[in-house]
C-alpha cells in the first residue's frame, strides 16, 4: 500500500512553500502604482545608482544583486565569485515624466558595452553588463535601443539582454553610498563615504573610458 503523509509533514511542506513565496514577494517589491522599474548592470553598483539618482523622473535607484543561485546573498558572497550574481541597480522610475527608452538610451552610453569581462577596474562575473527583462515587449524595445546604441558607438554592443529573476538589495550601507557622510577606511585613507565614491570612481577610470568610448554622448561621465 502506498505510504501517506501524515498532518505534520503536510503542514510542513506548506510552511515551507510559504516561506519560499515570502522570499520571492520580498526580494522584488511591486513598484508604487503609476511607477515603472527597469533593472541593469553596470559595473559597480554605486556608480550605476548615482547616474541614475540624478535623472529627472527616476523616483529611485536601489543597489543589489540579480540572475545568481542563491537567495538573499551578502555582498562578500557575490564579490567571492560564487553565486553567480551580478551587481545590478533597480531603478524605480515614472513613465509620464522618463521613457523606458530614454533610460536605456542613458545606460548604453553610460558603460562600455564591448567588454563582456568587468568594468573598467573592476573585473570579474559580479560586474558584468546586463539589461534585464520581464516580457517579451520589454525584450524587444531593449533589443532596438541595443540596436541603436551599436550603430552610434561603431562596435559591437555585447552586454546581453537576461530574463528579470529576483533582485535582492544589497545591505543598507551600500544605498546612496555615494552621498553618504559615514567616516569609512578605504586605500585612498579615512575619507567620509562622499568622498571614497569620488576617489574611487576616479581611480577605477569609469569616466576616462565612457568620454573615450562616447565622447559628447556620455550623459554622467565626470559626475
């Protein structure tokens, strides 16, 4: 005779799923009505929020990790190379204010889109490029803004275009990073948050490449 689950394990399984779906809702939080979120990669993380933060209808831009294998991983988790994560920014934006295209059109020429290793100094899976999408209609308009982009910078574009999984936030002093006013011990010595960004980006050679790559078409290279 087959074998039946008694109440207890069935409650167990359940309980489990639900949990399972509680990680999900929290990891991707539904955006506030009339609001619209386009997610990318671009390198570091702090860099990609700072951009965009400065864009007159993006509403905000949260730093994390997206398209890894592990659920609500820690930034030293995905720095070591293990979970298959990249850095990614959730950018939270209003539709009737910054199209999704402009936005895209700002982040093709906010990067170099022909190295498929890293950004600028930094190298490795976690600061790969990436455009992700949650539908076919999405898809397809990042595939012609791609499109565009290639055409106007004259080499081949290859930051792929990935189904949207879950997007976790990253811990909380990573958020705004770039303007906080947190005294942090860094390689360029003590400097408040503000100030690493600044040395950081400089030193990392993030906007010496985007003007060598886009010139006048680079929208944030020297922010």
């Amino acid at each position: 005779m087959p074998r039946t689950q008694c109440p207890d394990q069935i409650r167990l399984g359940l309980l489990f799923v639900l949990i399972a779906l509680a990680l999900i809702l929290r990891a991707q939080p539904a955006p506030a009505a009339g609001t619209e979120t386009l997610t990318v990669a671009g390198g570091c993380f702090w860099c990609v929020e700072s951009d965009f933060e400065s864009v007159p209808g993006v509403i905000e831009a949260v730093s994390g990790f997206t398209g890894g294998r592990t659920a609500n991983p820690t930034y030293s988790e995905v720095s070591s190379g293990g979970t298959g994560h990249y850095e990614a920014v959730q950018i939270t934006f209003d539709p009737a204010k910054v199209s999704r295209e402009t936005l895209l059109g700002l982040f093709f020429r906010s990067i170099d889109p022909t190295d498929a290793n890293g950004q600028f100094c930094d190298r490795g899976d976690s600061y790969r490029t990436a455009v992700f999408v949650s539908n076919a209609g999405e898809k397809a308009l990042v595939e012609r803004s791609k499109a565009a982009a290639q055409r106007a910078l004259g080499q081949v574009i290859v930051t792929p275009i990935l189904p949207l999984d879950a997007f976790y936030p990253a811990e909380s002093y990573h958020q705004d990073y770039y303007k906080g006013r947190k005294l942090v011990f860094t390689r360029f010595g003590p400097k408040r948050q503000h100030n690493a960004y600044k040395a950081y980006r400089k030193a990392c050679g993030r906007d010496a490449r985007v003007k060598q790559l886009w010139g006048s078409a680079a929208p944030f290279a020297g922010s």
